[in-house]
C-alpha cells in the first residue's frame, strides 16, 4: 500500500517538476526542476522493480546529463537572465496542439483493453540484467559503444577552439 | 533516273549552302559554282527527259519519312513523267541563262553573292516542286519558292520600295497558300494520302460527293491563283518588279509564277471531275487575262508592261485548263517560260543600259542595241502569237480549244485581249527602239556578250519550240491525246488582229499619225480606270482599312484585355500565392515543429472519420 | 497495485508537457530538457508495458538502458553544437537562428 501512494506522491512529484521545466523564467530552475523530474521518475523506476535502471538513470542521467545542462547554462551565462522572456509567439497554438495530444494518447489509453498480469513488481536483478546485455544483446550493446565514441569525439571536435585561429 | 533527279536537286542545294558558308567572300567563285551546280543539274534534266521520251509513263520513287500516323504516312517521293520531266528542263534551262545573264547584270553588286545563293535555293525549290510526288512535299516546296521570291524581291531591301514590295508579295500569296494548305489537309484526311497518284485512284473511285470535289479544286485553285497571280490576288506581281530584273525574268515570269498553273496541272484529275471549278478557273483566267492586258496598254515602266503582260498570260493558261485545253495551257506555259524571260531580259539590258525605267525616257535604241532589240523583237511577236514563232502555236491552241468547248463569251473576250497583248508588246517596242531619242547625256551601248548570250539562245528557243507542238501534245495529254486541229481560220484570224494591232500601234506611236495625248483625252475615264489598275489596290486598301482594321481593332482588345488579363492574372494570382506562402518559411524550427505536430493531429482525425 | 492506464496517463502528460515546451521555449537548452522530459516518458512507458504486460521478460528495461545511453550521446553533442552557435553568434534563442528563412 505503502509503495501505491509513494508512487502517486513521485508521479505528481514528477509532473509537476515537468510543469516547472517547461515554464520557469529562468533557466536555471528550469534546469533544477528537470534534476527534481528525473530523481522522481528514477524513484517510480525503483518501485516499479527496476533496480539496474534506477541505478543507471540517477547516475547518467542526473549525474551526468543534467550536469552538463548546467555547465552549459552557465557557460552561456546571458540566457539566465530572469528578464528575457522564455516562451515565444506560439505559446496558444502550442498549448492547444500539446492539449489535443495529450486529450487523444488519453483516448487511445482508455479505449484499448490491455490483458495486464496481476500480483506485485518482480524485482529484476541486476545479474540478469547483465547475462541479457552480454549475451542476446551483444551486438545492440557493441553498436551503442560505437555510438557513444563517436558522440565523444564529435562533441570534442565541435565544442573546442579552432586552433587554427 | 532517280539518280539523275537526285543530280538535278541536290545540284543548286549544295550550291546555294557552298556560296552561303563558304565562297560568300570571293563574287567570281559564287557565282561559277551556281552556274556549274545550274548547268549539271540541266545536263541531268535532259537526259531524263530523254529517258522518258524513250518511254513515256509515271515512275515513282517513295521514301517514307514519318509515320506517326497510322492511317497517314507522310513520305517524301519522286515523280516522273512527261509533264513534270518538262517542266524540269524549262526550270533548268531559264534559271541557267538567267544565272549567266547575271554576270553581267549584276555586275558590280553588294550582294552579288547573296543574290547567286538565293537564286540556287531558288532553282532547288522550284525543281523540288516540279518533282513532287505528294501535296505535301509539293507544299514545303512551295512555301520555300515562295520565301526565296520574297528575299530575291527584296534584294535591294534598303530601298523602302522593294522592302514593300517584298513583304506585299509574301502576304498576298499567303492568302492563296491558306487555301491550298485546307486543301491539302482535307484531301490528306478524306483519302488518307498525300501522294498523287494514289489520290488519283481513290477519288477516281468516286469517294468524294461532287461538292466536296468543287471545294477542293477550288481551294487549290486559291493556292494556284496567289502563286500565279490570278485575279483578285494578282496585286502583288506587278509590285514585285521592284526586284532586280534577272530575277524577274526568272521567278516572276518563267517560273514560280508557273507554279499555280502547274499545280493545277498535277492536280488536274481533281479539277476534271467538278465542272464548276473548271468553269470557275477559266472564268477568272479570262477576266484576268483582259484587266491585265488592258492595263498594260498604259503602263510607262517597261517591267510593270511586262509584268502585267505575264498576269494576262497566265490568265490565258488558266483559261486553257478551265476549257480541258490542258496540253494548250501547259504548252503555253513553257513557250511563255522562254519568251517571256526573253523579254525580261531584253528590258533588262535596256534598263543596264540606260539605268530607267520609263519607256518614255528611251527611244531609238536599235541603232546602239542592235542584238537587244531583234531579241526583244523576236520576244515581242512570239508573246504576241505572230506566225511562225511558238506563241503563236500555244496561244492559238488556246483559242482553238475554247472555242471548240463552246465558251463563245470567253473566247470572244480571250481573242480581244490578245489583240491588246500585240498593241501593247509593239507600243513598248516602237517606242524604246524605233522612236525619237529621249534620253539626253546618255549613251546607251550594247550589253556584254553575258547578257546577250543568253538573249540570242532564248530567242532561237522563243521561236523553235513552237514547231515541236505536236510532239509536245502526244507526249503530254489527259484523258485521250487531244489531236491538234489543223485549224485555219482561227490563225488566220488572231494573226490579222494581231498585225492590225502593231500597225495601230506604229501608227500612234511611231509616225503619231494618230496622237497618243488626244486618244488619251477623248478616253479619259478609261484612261483614268487603266492607269489606276482598275482600283483594285484601293479596293484593298478599303477593305483593309474599313473590315480588317476593325476586327483586328476588336482582336486587339480582346487579347490586351482578356488574354493578356488572363495570363497577368495567372502571373498576379501564383506571385501573390507565393509572397503569401512564403511567409510560412519563417526559417523557425519551432513553427516547423508546430506543423508536425499538428498534422499528427489532423491526421489522428482523418483515420477517425474513415472509421 | 495500481492500474496500468493511471501509469501511462502519467506518461503523457509529462509527453505533453515534453512537447508543449520544446514548440515554446525560446532557449535552445530550454528546447533540449523538454525533449529529456519526452525521452523519459517513453523511457518509462518501456517500463510500464514490460512490468504489465511481459513480466518475465527483460526487453523494457533493455531499451531503456539503450535509450538513456542514447540520450546521454545526443545531448553530449547538442550541448557541443550549442557552444559552437554561442561561440559564432553569442546568442542560442532559436527565433535568432533562422537561416531557412523563406
């Protein structure tokens, strides 16, 4: 029971930080309440049963990409500005065709029957979690690896300095 | 033989494209290759006409060019029999001499070179045309004969007159070359052919209702009257005078003004089945024939004499073939090919002699042109059918033929005018040859050996040919041989008339024993009417200014205002789209990604309506 | 236990918040956290539908793994793209950055 209203309390714990991200004037909280989001939806994660990935979105993703974001932010420290208004012209459109969006994922949700299993989270260890990755998803994993070298090496290329200069 | 037809066309083309691309530069050069080009190509005509007098028959050679059509294979072909094989020598033989009369007459000319390319696409155009075997090629040609006509008019083009004159001949003719072009697009789609002989075949076989057949002829009739200067299209001829004289002689006189009559000749089998377009051809060749020759009486330039001369005796051919006198009116074609030139040429050298056109600014030329003037002489009497040269035998055979055919009216009215085609021919001879000298600080002298060359070989031609009559009309006949009769009143008759009327002549205008300035007096209003040209050109200046100024007033409007707003509004409309439209680009990601979304989201809606 | 469509609501919404601020947002590091907030609702939608529906297997929490590290990469150089702009224009709102202008 205790994990149901734990789980409600991090969802609109989430939800709302999502509000903040996307509406703060200054993108520096914005920036916090995206850290705020992401502990929330890696608390879900960690009722839901999902250790590993708990583990890995706490620290890729507030450990380091939101870490990032704010090394960014305040290198272009300007744009913190409380002054500079953050949203643009299309705020109306967006927030209809946001609204429209959300109104038909919702439809689609009630409408379709889902055959769901019942009984509590099975916990997925992280020892499986790993002979998965190694041994059926070697090749995905290899690939990603690729990915992300090639993603270092590109943003050292574009972020540095033209030495030439 | 078609090898030699190949000779004979393709000479003066490669000719003409020589003397444009490359010899342009050096004049002697030019003109020896047209010449060469002219004679082979006579060379080659010759020895097919004497294949063809070996055996006379169609010969026909097709190679097919488009056939896109199914039904309507176009193809371009060769045809040779007597008539066209004729024709081919006539074409060679005057083009030659006018080529080599050129020489002289064109001595010293800017556009010496031009003038001898022009006249060799001339010659393979017309030669062209001659050898057609289908109404199409026939019509490419024809169009062609027709432009070099208008650039060989137009070859002193910086003078405003022969610029004009140029263009009028051009237009005018276009109005018959409409005609003919219906023609031939209705024969091509009721029989399904261009070719001639096949056409032959399916209209003998009757598919064609008699008022189908009448419009045809008469449409082609319209195509043959422009070319050949039929009234009311004849305005353009005397204009085209403004030309240099060779080539007067040569497309004016001899041949391209030929062209209608021999179209009608080749499409003659049409024509015999409608008796109304027959009677319509002889009609309009008679009227036409008397309004010219009678306008020639007055006439002072001797070109515009001459040339009027040429509308009456085309005239007289086109009355031939309305009377079934087809080997009379084709006889006289050729016989008038030779004499005609003659005399163009004759006057030519007069006019390179004195550098004038009016008559009366000459006189007593015999004593200084002696050659020109026997040969302007000789001219003169075939052009008026005195016995024995050969105007004489076609002109008469004319006579004979309409006579016979019980047109008493158009024979009456076709025997008138050849006594004025004598008074006229003498009254321009008396007066350039035998009268007091006119001309002050002159001195006249006989052309160079070039130019009476030609004039001497012309006129041994202009009185010969007429003894080879007979020959000619079991060569070349439709239907049945038309035996010529030997007819002797007739003869008799129109040489009378023609000898009262040079002595009428050399009594006016030699001895004045009558006065030309009183006759002009009593007959004022006819005068008047004659020097005028009986108004035609200001009846088409009237119907220009007062019907088609009108309606191209009106068509002007209509395609400033409603064709052109149309078009500009087509223009207005896509521009102001796209000024609209552009600002859509607004070059932001964001409105970009706005559209995405939103087009899942109609999307989204779509699949549902279809549910 | 709660029911599976209170869960993949709950994704949605953040999904159209996701997208409300990545159409609005004028800072292009504005633009790149709404798209995190998408990629975690999709992220945990994996989750959701792997739990509820296919307990037994692994495959949820596979891609997750696989889109997180994707993610990491994307923003890694996004974040390098951004510098590079600031660096030539000293400015990163994206109104300013419209080269495609029609």
């Amino acid at each position: 029971m205790i994990d149901m209203y734990l789980l409600y309390f991090l969802m609109i714990f989430a939800a709302v930080s999502a509000v903040g991200v996307v509406t703060f004037r200054n993108i520096f909280h914005g920036a916090i309440c995206l850290g705020a989001m992401l502990l929330g939806i890696a608390g879900i994660y960690l009722i839901m049963g999902a250790e590993f990935v708990f583990a890995v979105q706490v620290l890729v993703y507030v450990g380091g990409i939101l870490t990032l974001i704010l090394f960014a932010i305040m290198l272009t420290s300007k744009i913190a500005d409380r002054s500079i208004l953050q949203a643009n012209e299309q705020k109306t459109v967006s927030f209809l065709i946001s609204a429209i969006t959300l109104f038909v994922l919702i439809y689609a949700i009630v409408k379709t029957p889902f055959t769901t299993v019942q009984g509590p989270f099975i916990v997925v260890d992280t020892a499986r979690i790993g002979k998965s990755l190694f041994l059926n998803n070697i090749l995905p994993f290899e690939v990603i690896s690729i990915l992300l070298l090639a993603a270092l090496v590109g943003a050292i290329v574009l972020a540095r300095k033209d030495i030439k200069k | 033989m078609f090898e030699l037809t190949a000779t004979v066309l393709l000479c003066p083309l490669a000719a003409f494209v020589l003397i444009t691309f490359f010899t342009g530069k050096s004049e002697k050069i030019s003109s020896l290759v047209s010449m060469v080009a002219m004679a082979v190509s006579l060379l080659s005509s010759l020895l097919i006409f004497a294949l063809i007098l070996s055996a006379p028959g169609d010969y026909e050679l097709k190679i097919p060019w488009i056939n896109i059509l199914k039904d309507l294979p176009i193809e371009m072909g060769v045809l040779l029999n007597p008539v066209s094989s004729v024709m081919l020598m006539v074409v060679c033989t005057v083009s030659l001499f006018v080529q080599i009369y050129s020489v002289g007459y064109m001595h010293n000319d800017e556009g010496y070179s031009k003038y001898y390319s022009f006249i060799s696409l001339f010659s393979f155009s017309m030669l062209g045309l001659v050898i057609a075997n289908n109404l199409l090629q026939l019509y490419i040609f024809w169009e062609l004969v027709g432009l070099c006509s208008y650039l060989l008019i137009g070859h002193w083009y910086h003078k405003p007159d022969a610029a004009n004159a140029a263009k009028k001949a051009f237009v005018v003719t276009r109005f018959g070359d409409f005609g003919l072009l219906i023609a031939v697009i209705f024969l091509a789609c009721k029989t399904g052919t261009f070719n001639f002989l096949e056409i032959e075949r399916v209209i003998g076989s009757g598919i064609l209702s008699p008022a189908a057949v009448t419009a045809v002829a008469l449409l082609i009739f319209c195509g043959a009257a422009g070319k050949s200067a039929q009234f009311p299209l004849h305005i353009w001829l005397p204009d085209a005078m403004e030309g240099p004289t060779p080539i007067s002689a040569l497309i004016h006189a001899a041949t391209m003004v030929a062209a209608g009559v021999y179209l009608v000749i080749r499409t003659y089998f049409i024509f015999d089945l409608s008796g109304t377009a027959l009677s319509v051809i002889a009609i309009i060749g008679c009227s036409t024939a008397f309004m010219a020759g009678s306008i020639a009486i007055v006439q002072d330039d001797i070109k515009k004499v001459l040339a009027y001369s040429t509308i009456s005796q085309l005239g007289y051919m086109m009355l031939a073939l309305g009377v079934h006198g087809y080997t009379a009116g084709y006889f006289h074609l050729i016989t008038h090919a030779t004499f005609k030139a003659l005399l163009f040429l004759g006057a030519g050298s007069v006019i390179h002699s004195l550098h004038t056109n009016n008559i009366w600014e000459m006189g007593r030329l015999f004593k200084n042109m002696k050659v020109t003037a026997v040969t302007f002489l000789i001219g003169g009497l075939a052009l008026s059918g005195v016995y024995p040269t050969s105007g004489f035998f076609s002109k008469d055979a004319i006579l004979i033929q309409t006579l016979e055919s019980g047109h008493y009216v158009l024979f009456a009215v076709a025997f008138l005018t050849a006594g004025f085609t004598a008074f006229y021919m003498a009254r321009v001879f008396f007066v350039v040859f035998l009268s007091k000298e006119k001309f002050s600080g002159k001195h006249p002298h006989e052309s160079p050996a070039v130019m009476y060359v030609p004039l001497i070989l012309l006129a041994t031609l202009a009185v010969g040919l007429g003894f080879f009559s007979e020959g000619f009309s079991r060569l070349i006949f439709f239907g049945k041989i038309n035996e010529p009769e030997h007819a002797v009143l007739i003869p008799l008759l129109s040489n009378l008339s023609a000898i009262g009327a040079i002595v009428l002549a050399w009594a006016i205008y030699q001895k004045e024993l009558i006065s030309a300035a009183a006759l002009e007096q009593r007959f004022a209003f006819v005068h008047k009417f004659l020097k005028n040209k009986y108004y035609i050109d200001e009846m088409y200046v009237f119907c220009v200014k007062n019907i088609l100024f009108v309606v191209s007033n009106a068509a002007g409007w209509f395609d400033r205002h409603i064709v052109d707003g149309a078009v500009n509004g087509a223009f207005y409309l896509t521009s102001s789209a796209a000024g609209a439209l552009r600002k859509l680009q607004t070059g932001m990601v964001q409105n970009y990604a706005v559209g995405i979304f939103g087009g899942v989201i109609l999307l989204w809606f779509f699949m549902n309506m279809m549910k | 236990m709660i029911a599976i469509q209170e869960l993949l609501i709950f994704n949605s919404v953040i999904f159209a918040i996701g997208i409300y601020g990545a159409l609005t947002r004028r800072n292009t590091i504005g633009i790149l956290m709404s798209i995190e907030l998408i990629f975690n609702s999709a992220c945990l939608n994996f989750i959701v539908f792997g739990k509820y529906l296919y307990p037994s297997l692994l495959s949820g929490d596979i891609f997750v793994l696989f889109i997180i590290t994707v993610a990491a990469a994307e923003v890694a150089v996004a974040l390098a793209l951004l510098l590079c702009i600031y660096r030539n224009s000293k400015n990163i709102f994206i109104e300013k950055i419209s080269l495609m202008r029609g």
